[in-house]
C-alpha cells in the first residue's frame, strides 16, 4: 500500500543517476527533514530528523541529476511506500521508507532558480537514452512572437 505524499527537506547526497538495462533513467537521492523550533534561549534547533530516500524515473532522473546537489531545499511529492528484505549478516527483517516522485521542485525560500525548458526530439531516427537526445533550446528559432510570454 502507498501514500501519496509531499517532503520539504534538504538533500543530504548527491543524486545519483544509473540507468535499467534497456535505458530507462533512474535517480536516487535521500531528503532529509526535521522540524525546526526556537529553544528557551531563543536559538533555533532542528528536532525529529527523518531521512526519505527519493527515486525519480525517466526524464524526471536526468532533469534532477542536472540541476540539484546535496544541501538544496527541495519539495518532493510522490507516493510513500515501505520496502523491506532479510538483513544479509543478522538474518533480522529490515524495512524503510522510500518515495517515488512525481514531481521534484526547488525550494526557492533561500533561493533562486532561473528555468531552463528543453525540447527533446529523437536524433538518427530513434528513441533512446539519454545520449540518444537533441536538446534544443525553446525560441531560439530567432522567430518574433506577437504575444509577450506573461
């Protein structure tokens, strides 16, 4: 049984990105959230930090991999599941949480972030992995457009 579920946290890793034998793009990255409060002296301090492992698939991964590092604010919504398997050395059962994302976003409470959309389209007559794309930057056609963008 799943969840669906939004995560504000920091990254606390790199994202890392590897692909499934037949190309498709997959990126894992942990989220770390903790509630942050002023103690008696008035300083802030972080209590309950959680650890999230965040998968992202397909485009999403590559886009992630490219644009977050570790320390980042971001926002995660996806679908929370446990998963869980035999610990190799004690035998014991183990489990934790993960989450596949739907969508990942910057936090731009500390931050900014300037968009960078990109067109993909197949280069010599197929799709595949990554390598496999063009990216081609939206109105760089030197075109004019009669209607502003907002």
């Amino acid at each position: 049984m799943s969840q669906t579920m939004t995560i504000i946290g920091n990254l606390a890793a790199e994202p890392e990105l590897k692909f499934t034998p037949n190309g498709k793009a997959c990126a894992k990255f942990p989220v770390a959230t903790s509630e942050r409060y002023k103690n008696d002296k008035g300083e802030w301090e972080s209590r309950n930090l959680t650890y999230w492992n965040v998968i992202a698939w397909d485009r999403m991964a590559e886009n992630v991999t490219e644009s977050l590092q570790k320390g980042d604010k971001v926002i995660v919504y996806g679908k929370a599941y446990t998963v869980s398997w035999d610990d190799k050395k004690t035998g014991e059962k183990r489990s934790r949480m993960e989450v596949t994302a739907t969508e990942v976003a910057i936090g731009l409470s500390k931050a900014v972030a300037h968009i960078q959309r990109s067109e993909r389209t197949p280069v010599g007559g197929g799709w595949g992995r990554a390598e496999a794309f063009e990216v081609k930057a939206p109105f760089s056609s030197g075109v004019e457009y009669d209607i502003p963008p907002f």
